[in-house]
C-alpha cells in the first residue's frame, strides 16, 4: 500500500489515483488476477503507474477460469470507459486477455481503447513457443510446469488455440495501436515477437521493445503505459473534440 495515492475499491477492483488525476483511466490487468499473495504487488504496481502517468488507475479483478475472465475484464473496460478515455494494460496472462478483449470489442462493433500495452504477454495457451524452453534457465522464478497446469485449468477445457484465449491466432485487422516490452531472457519473449509481426502484417501500429533482461522489465513496463497513455489518449481526445 502506498502513502503517495487514493486507494478505494470499485465493483471491478482496486482503484488508485494520484493527488491530481487527470482525464485518462489506465485499465490494469495483472499477471494473477486477484491472488491474495498478490494483491500487495498489484497495488505497488498501479501506484506506480498513478504517479508516472497522472491517470486513474482501475486494477481489474477477474475469474480464473475461460471465459468468465474475459467477461470481467470487459466489464471492467465499459465501467472506466464511463469516465473518458481509457488505456488498457496487463502483464503475462493480464496481456493475454487485454489482446482478447481488443478482439472482442472489435468483433461487436464498439468503442476500442486509445491503446493497449502488453508487457511480458502469454498469447499463445499451446505453450509451444521455443523462448519457454530456451529461456526458462534465464528466469530463476518461472515454473514452465506450473505454467502448463495453470493454463489447462485457466482454459477449463477449451481449445487453447482458441483465438480469444491465445490472440496470436486471431485475425489482428483493425485492432488499436499495441505497444509490446518484453526481454530477451524472457520466456514469454517468443510471443511477444510473433504478435508484433502478425499485428505488423495486419496493419496495426505496433510498439515493440525488447530489453536485455528482465530485471528492468517491470520499470520498462510502467514507462510503456505512462509514454503510450500520454501519447494516444491525448490523440483520442483531440479526435473526440473534433467531432
């Protein structure tokens, strides 16, 4: 808990402000959603993100299972959407379904965010990218096997190649502008590279930057939310005053 912002809760999570809130809603998904032996960690990580970006910051609470996950970071969008413009953001599983729900708002028609950035980001739930191999003796924390029986009972039985639960396989057209930070020790990096490219290849405006190692990931990834939130939120409301 920080003595610099306002913490209080909301029907979606935790939500943090600095002492002079601006416009914009930073929608944060984290990696475990709402993991008590988290929960700490979150709140530093959007109280952070408060004070870099002077926004609002929603941490999003969600299911553990598919597809009631999804359904509650949507739900967590359209309540801070209510309040103007609203950058979304997640780490590992939380990028995962920060992609899926720019798919889902694509495909219903409705009203995407500025941006979105993915940092350390699981797209790909058939765990078969070389980096979760190559990588895993690189990052003393991260347990593949874990990581394999996490995603079979986050999946509960779908086909993990279902683009909704691993958007490197969706069709990436029309999607927001994505700004991907990864690390070249990363053993999620494998995903990040091959959503750039696809996102490339599709026409989306992509940011990518990969880093030396992961140490400096979660500082990169603060840096990432507060330029991209500055940047395409300013460029969302100068479009909305126009109108």
């Amino acid at each position: 808990m920080r003595d610099d912002v306002w913490v209080t809760e909301s029907p979606v999570g935790a939500v943090v402000r600095p002492a002079e809130p601006g416009g914009t809603t930073v929608l944060y998904v984290p990696g475990d959603g709402d993991r008590p032996d988290t929960a700490a960690s979150v709140l530093d990580m959007a109280g952070h993100l408060a004070l870099r970006t002077g926004a609002t910051v929603v941490s999003c609470r969600y299911a553990p299972r598919f597809t009631a996950a999804l359904d509650d970071v949507h739900a967590a969008y359209d309540h801070c959407r209510a309040s103007g413009p609203t950058v979304v953001a997640g780490e590992r599983l939380g990028a995962g379904l920060a992609a899926a729900l720019l798919l889902r708002l694509r495909d219903l028609g409705a009203e995407p965010p500025p941006c979105a950035v993915l940092a350390s980001a699981l797209l790909d739930l058939t765990l078969e990218a070389p980096s979760l191999r190559l990588n895993a003796s690189a990052d003393p924390g991260f347990d593949a096997a874990g990581l394999r029986r996490r995603v079979e009972r986050y999946a509960a039985g779908a086909n993990p190649a279902d683009p909704l639960l691993s958007p490197l396989y969706a069709n990436l057209h029309g999607l927001p502008p994505v700004h991907l930070v990864a690390a070249g020790t990363d053993p999620l990096l494998d995903d990040s590279l091959a959503f750039a490219a696809r996102a490339a290849r599709s026409g989306v405006t992509v940011d990518l930057h990969v880093l030396q190692d992961a140490s400096s990931l979660p500082l990169e990834t603060v840096n990432a939310i507060a330029d991209s939130a500055s940047r395409w939120a300013r460029t969302a409301e100068t479009s909305g005053s126009s109108r």
